[in-house]
C-alpha cells in the first residue's frame, strides 16, 4: 500500500489517499475517525454495490459505526441537484448530526456527489470517498470539487470540501468496464504531459500491464497521479494559477463533450469524457505544433500513446466548429467569454496563454475532422 | 456612516461592514470591486422590491454593472432548494460566469439564499449582501452562514460563504413591519446578555427612540451589534468554541419555534423566530437562577427590556414539553443527542455545559407557561 498526504487550505485538515489492493477493509477505521457521533452514511450506485457494498458496509460496522446506506441509479444523471436533495432527506431521516460521516463508494459521479452533498448538511460534516474507478483514483480524488450537475453545464452546482481521507483500491479496477478504464487512461496521459515525462515512459513500457489491469502495474501508476495532483493542488488549493494546467484538453474537450451530448442519439452517448479529452488532447497539442511550442515528435508520441490505451485520435465525421466554439465560451471555465489554453511545449511540460485565436481553434477542429 | 471590518480565515478575504442612512447608492461600488467580469444578478423579494429594487439597480448599473434581477416570494417559505435551483436557472441563463457577483437585497431570508447560492454556482462566486432587515443587519450580516431550508429542519443545506461586503442601511427600517423589528431586537437583547452590560445600559435608556426608528439611535446599536458579533466571529470562525455563545436562548428557543410550526394554526404562525428566542431566554435564564448562576435581579432586568420591546416573557397557554425535548435533541447543534446550553451568570456574561437535566428544562418550560 503506498499513502500520499494532501496539504490543504487553513482551514480544512490534511488527508491521506491509501493506494493500494484490498484496501475496502480501510473504510470502517478511516470513517470512524472521522465520526464522533457514531453514525455514517454510505452513498454508492446499483452496479457498485453488487460488487462492494456487503465489504465496505461491513467494515464500517465492525468499526462501530451505526450504519445506513442510499443506493444510486448508475450514471452522470444521477448527479443532480434534485438527487441531491433527496439524500438530504434520507440523511436527515436517518438522524444524521454535524459529528457523523458520509461516505462514497464508487466512481467519479458517486464521490462528487456525496462530497457535495456532505458539504452542505448542516453546512458541513465529514466525508470519506472509496473510490473505486481509474478516474476517481487519478483525479476525483484529489482537490476536493464536489459538485451536481445542471442540464446545461456540469459541474454547475458545487462546493470546495475536503474528505478527511481518500481510498483507492485498485483490486476494485477488476470489475470496471472497459470504457471506463479508458476515461482514467485519459486523464493519466494528460498528467504525464502536463509535469512528468517519466511517467510517459512507464506509459509507453507498461501498456499491456495497464490495460490488463495488472494489480502492481495499477498500484504503481495510480499513487504516482495521486503524488502529482496533490502536489499540483496543495501549492495552488483555489483555481487559478498553477491547478490550472490540469485543464490541458479541456477547453477544447469541454467543448467536443457539450456538442456531442447537444447531437443527440448515438455520437453523443459514444462520447465518453475520457474521448473528450483524449481529442481535445490532439486539438490543443496541434495548436501547440502550429504555433511552434511542441515538436512533431512529441504530439505523436500522445497520439500513439492515446491509440494504444483505445482513446480517439480523430472524429469519423463533421465536426460543427461554429457550436463547438459557442459552447467553449459558454463553459464555466471562461471568463467574460475568453478561453483559457494550456499548450504543451514538450512531453512533461505546458505553457498558458489566453491568446489562441478562433481560427487556430478552427483549424484544430478541422485536424482532428480531417484524419 | 460607520464601518467594521469582520477578520475571516485564510482562505477568504477580510470584508467590510458599512452601517449608516441612505446607503443602497454604494450597492454599485462595492458590488463592482467584486466582479470582474461586469455582471451582476440582484435577489429580492417583493416587499422589499417594492421599495428599493429601483435605487438598487440603479446603482448597480450606474457602476457599470450589467444586472440582471430575480424578485422572489416574501418569506421563509421562499428559502429552499427548490428556490435555489430556480436561481441557477435563472443565474446560467443571465451568463454569469466565475467572475461575477450576485447581490442579496433584503432580510435574512433573502441573502441567506442569495449567499447559497453564491457559494454553489461554479463552485462559489462573490456576493454582497445589502440587509434591509433589523435581525439581517444585527446577526445574519455577520459570519458567513448561509442556506436553504429543509422542511423538517431550517437552514438544513448551505454553507459557509463570507460576502465581499455588507451594507446595513438603517433608513431601510423604516419599512420594516413591527413584528419583524420586534424579532431583532430580540437578537439585541441577547448580544446585550452574553456579551455587553454596557448595551443593555443604552437599550433601557434609548429604548423609545429605538422603537420609533430613530436613525441615529439604530446606527449606534446596529454598529455596536455588528462589532460584537465581528469579534466573536473572528475569533472562532466555525462554530465550535466561543461562537456557541451566539446560540444563548437558541436551545430552547428553537425547540419552541419547532413545537409551534409543528402545532400549526395560529399560533404556529404566531410564533416569529424573535418571540421564540425571547421565551428561550427566560427559559434559560431560569435554569440559570435555579442554578444559583444567574440573579433574580438580573433575570428581571432581561425579562422587563424583552417585554418593554413588545416580546413574549410567558406562554399563554400549555406547551408540550416531551414534545419540544425530543425537538430540542433533534436540532442540528445537538451532537448524539446532547444538548448545549448557553446559561447566563449575569447581564453581559455567559458559561457554557451540556450537563442540563431534562428536569430542569422541563421546570424552565413549566415556569414560560405558568406565569
């Protein structure tokens, strides 16, 4: 098991994120802890729970916690506001106090939303997550975004609150389906291409591993994105400067997201976030190697990384570049309607910059439609 | 005019208070210094809307704020999740983006609401609060509570969210209904008891002039009221240590507002949130006597500026003790059940313990509806 400690504002305590297999046993201890008043609240979905909520449940109550659990409809749709308040009710019900816990198990949707949820009952109280995909592990674990989701805008609706502890067990990685497997891929390409090159080179020798869902392999790669997020997110806890980077592929992402979900039918339901990115990756690093910043070399070297974990280098298709362009304005990441680039400059290395024009936007889009 | 800060944590920024006559024209300025990105989305509800929506607006944009308004329903019902979800709507569909500010015109209805959602929207943007209430300007403006109402349980889902700044306008009293005067003088009263003999001296001298609205005279109080409550604020910010102090009369006193929602009728509606802080201090102050706390005399002295100011000392009729107990423990600042009390050693002094009988409460509810 390796443990990372997360450095966190002054007014929120430091955590740990354990890494590691067979770590669900964890969740009684770690949420005790965190408990003065004995009870817990454990949110997760449907496909989660078949796997996990008998181990997780039990070990909460052999660590004397009085116990009650929601069990979710799986998916992005159940991070809503109006689910969100129907867990306020069961917590209430369940005579939940300011000293009890909640605790999610599951992936990225299930701790964003129990992470919100426990920031705003009675104003706060305590919150393990269990995460238990490769997203949630590398990503959603770290930095304390809680959030739901409004019909139009992600993420809309949500609160900085930190968790007073994090698991990541990677044996849980065993069930998870193929699809999202990749969507954590994605994200660990962007980690390596933002600030460590050396783990591209894992990457690259580690593939099969990865892909096979090698536990060691796992365990490895998962506390060293662990390691580079909290170190990314203690030095710069509030969005602004240096976690910005983390937005590489996201501001075109962002916008291939929100205008295949806006298509409709099959396209939009193909277009996982994990997709997104892995495009809005190839997008961002061709303006990059058209300004000059990123050498030939290295933006293929993401590609063929991205194609080897089963990511989209291109779209088989038009792509709407004057939508696409409208709906990045429209992100909550813009300011004033201007975008904010993170631009490789090598393998391990970004620049920021708000001067990327519409056409160069225009002629990436066109990239990615062409190949 | 007269200004105080309020210290905050670390992670947010130091604000200001301005108390004075005739202030909603700096609504524009100080609402303007938060927002960079020029927008603005005003809340209000229609009583208040009625009076001050046009100088408000007015200088919001004459700041050269684009402004956008929602005017809500008066009252407490107004305060839900629901209401917040209507205003995300609404927020999105005005284009407000992370640089933005919202302003809450009105009671503490009104910016408690309007500082939720501030505090969830993108994850927290800047908001001003302009009281226009006695209670909103003496307590609500002071701390960063924020919230909504859950329908067993006020200010169940919110958060602590600091304003940018605070204007409490004490011209705007004018308008203010005598029954909602009544409630923050209540709140007065008990600043004056946990916190400033001196204050309760000026309440017995000034005692008329405050309920004629004199301007001069409730610039002094509300000033002297919000720099009390700034210190005990700063010094603690989470509620936890010296803050609890702020809760004196609020144990039972919650519990019988509770009772009377939940007995409905008239005296349901009868029961403002004033009356019942006010039953709750006799009530606690009579613990406090039959301790040997607390003074015959100085009980007195608090029940006669409570009832010189048009508050309940008694219930006039019976009142369900089991009932308000098991409410009391249902609170959301019980902890495992465990009550805490606030009980006064004299006018201006208070101690704190959670060891109170249920015998004893029940005798301090026995002397609100024997007398």
């Amino acid at each position: 098991m390796q443990q990372v400690r997360v450095r966190t504002s002054a007014t929120a305590s430091d955590y740990s994120v354990l890494i590691g297999r067979n770590l669900l046993g964890r969740a009684g201890p770690e949420a005790s802890r965190a408990a003065p008043s004995r009870k817990a609240f454990l949110i997760t979905d449907a496909h989660v729970a078949e796997h996990y909520l008998a181990p997780a449940t039990e070990s909460l109550r052999a660590a004397g916690l009085d116990t009650s659990a929601a069990i979710l409809p799986p998916g992005e749709h159940t991070k809503t506001l109006a689910q969100a308040g129907d867990l306020f009710d069961r917590m209430l019900r369940a005579g939940l106090d300011r000293g009890s816990v909640v605790v999610g198990l599951g992936g990225g949707v299930v701790t964003d939303l129990a992470g919100f949820v426990a920031a705003a009952y009675m104003r706060g109280v305590a919150w393990v997550a269990v995460s238990t995909s490769l997203l949630g592990q590398v990503d959603a674990s770290v930095g304390g975004k809680t959030g739901v989701d409004h019909p139009e805008c992600k993420n809309l609706i949500g609160a900085f609150h930190q968790p007073s502890a994090v698991l990541a067990d990677v044996s849980t990685l065993a069930t998870l389906p193929d699809e999202e497997l990749r969507t954590g891929l994605a994200e660990v390409v962007k980690h390596a291409m933002i600030r460590d090159a050396a783990m591209m080179d894992c990457l690259e020798a580690d593939a099969d591993a990865l892909l096979a869902r090698a536990p060691a392999v796992l365990e490895t790669i998962v506390a060293r994105n662990v390691r580079l997020k909290a170190d990314v997110v203690s030095a710069d806890e509030r969005e602004g400067g240096l976690r910005r980077i983390l937005n590489y592929g996201h501001t075109i992402g962002h916008a291939i997201e929100s205008w295949a979900m806006a298509s409709g039918g099959q396209a939009g339901q193909a277009m996982t976030h994990g997709r997104a990115v892995a495009l809005g990756m190839v997008a961002e690093a061709h303006i990059a190697c058209a300004r000059g910043l990123l050498s030939a070399d290295d933006a293929d070297r993401q590609r063929r990384i991205l194609e080897r974990f089963g990511l989209p280098v291109a779209i088989g298709g038009p792509i709407d570049a004057d939508r696409c362009l409208a709906l990045a304005r429209h992100d909550k990441k813009a300011r004033a309607g201007r975008l904010w680039f993170v631009l490789p400059e090598g393998v391990g290395r970004v620049t920021q910059t708000d001067d990327v024009t519409d056409d160069e936007i225009r002629a990436a889009l066109a990239h990615l439609g062409g190949s």
